[in-house]
C-alpha cells in the first residue's frame, strides 16, 4: 500500500514499508563563470524544502537538462537534511557567459513514519 502527493514536478510516494521517495523540478536560469579548476561554476544554488519531511537524510540525486546546452553537471555541496535537499552548483567544462534556462531534478529516498497497522 502506497500513499502519494503532489504531481509530476513536485511529489511524494510513501510505502507502508516505512520508505519514501521525492522528487522536486526547479526551473533556474544560470550561468557558469566562476573558474573552479578546469572547469566553471555556477553561485551556490539555496537548498529545496522536501514536500514531506524524512526520518533522516535521504540519499539524493541531482540532475539537469538545458536547451541546448551541453556538458552541464551538478555539484552537491553537502548531504542536505531530512527537511531540504543538499546546495549545489551548476558545473561545466566551459565557461557559460550568458544565462541559460536549466531543469533540475532532485530525486531522494529515503525512511518516513510506517504506516500503523488497522487490527
């Protein structure tokens, strides 16, 4: 038995096993122009508040997809919390001079509250 929230671009999905998964879409327009090595970064992008709270801090995944843009990746900078996913920052090998629209993706999963069992 499942419970759910939200939609496609912001939701939740609770198991009666006591695991959780989320997912957040963030639209953002940045730049990457800050030498880091041999590549370019984005300012640090502010942590997301989960839609629903974990038990503790989940495992999470960030991607991003542009228009056109190729070769961007994300950058966790911390582990995030069981309330908000971690900060990150846009990363490429290039440098990105003018601002582009990007969608990120944040997956987690991790434990939420069982479910009780009815008797």
């Amino acid at each position: 038995e499942t419970e759910e929230g939200g939609d496609q671009r912001n939701g939740y999905r609770k198991y009666a096993s006591g695991r959780m998964e989320q997912w957040i879409t963030v639209e953002k327009t940045l730049d990457a122009t800050n030498a880091w090595g041999g590549c370019y970064i984005s300012a640090k992008q502010a942590a997301q508040e989960y839609p629903v709270p974990f038990l503790s801090v989940p495992s999470v995944q960030i991607t991003v997809t542009g228009n056109g843009v190729d070769g961007a990746w994300i950058m966790m900078l911390d582990e995030g919390t069981a309330t908000q996913t971690p900060k990150y920052h846009l990363v490429r090998g290039a440098k990105l001079d003018e601002a582009k629209d990007f969608k990120i993706l944040i997956r987690a999963w991790g434990e939420c509250e069982k479910e009780e069992e009815i008797i």
